[in-house]
C-alpha cells in the first residue's frame, strides 16, 4: 500500500498542483487525505489535487515522490485510473 505524489507542475488558480493517489486502494487514500486535512472537495475521481505548498508536507506525512509518467503507470496498473472519457461517461 503506497500513497504517491507527482511534480506540482499543474498552473491553476495563482499556484501549482500535484496530484495524490493510492496503487493499492481508494479507502488508503481518503484515510491519508483525512488525516493531512486535505478537503473531500479535492477529489477528482481517483486523485487529490493538492498545491505545491502542501507538497514537502505530504512527502513528510509519508507520500512518496513519483514522476507523473510514475504516477500514471502505478495508479493505471492498480485498476485505480479513471480515464478522461469515463470521467465524462461515454
């Protein structure tokens, strides 16, 4: 069981994301948003969107550094992905 963490590379809203998942389970992964105190609002169907001030602390609270390539090859090989078109229901 793993929590992962990419680069804050994604701009939005004056600032930079991360995206945080689980390659094991869903449930590992809301425990860990709850207990960092990351808001359910930051869910987006498999993954916490998380700014760049937030980064070095969830690396402390024990998520681990990935590259985005990383993080989406663990978290599609999970089953855990939600691709851009299941997202939108096609």
């Amino acid at each position: 069981m793993t929590v992962l963490i990419d680069q804050a590379i994604w701009p939005a809203h004056n600032t930079l994301w991360a995206h945080l998942v689980s390659d094991s389970s869903l449930a590992e992964l809301h425990e860990f948003a709850a207990a960092a105190k990351i808001p359910p609002r930051s869910f987006d169907h498999d993954h916490y969107d998380v700014p760049v001030a937030r980064w070095h602390e969830l690396v402390s609270r024990g998520a681990e550094p990935v590259t985005v390539r990383q993080l989406v090859e663990r978290l599609r090989d999970s089953g855990l992905r939600v691709t851009q078109k299941q997202k939108r229901g096609l």
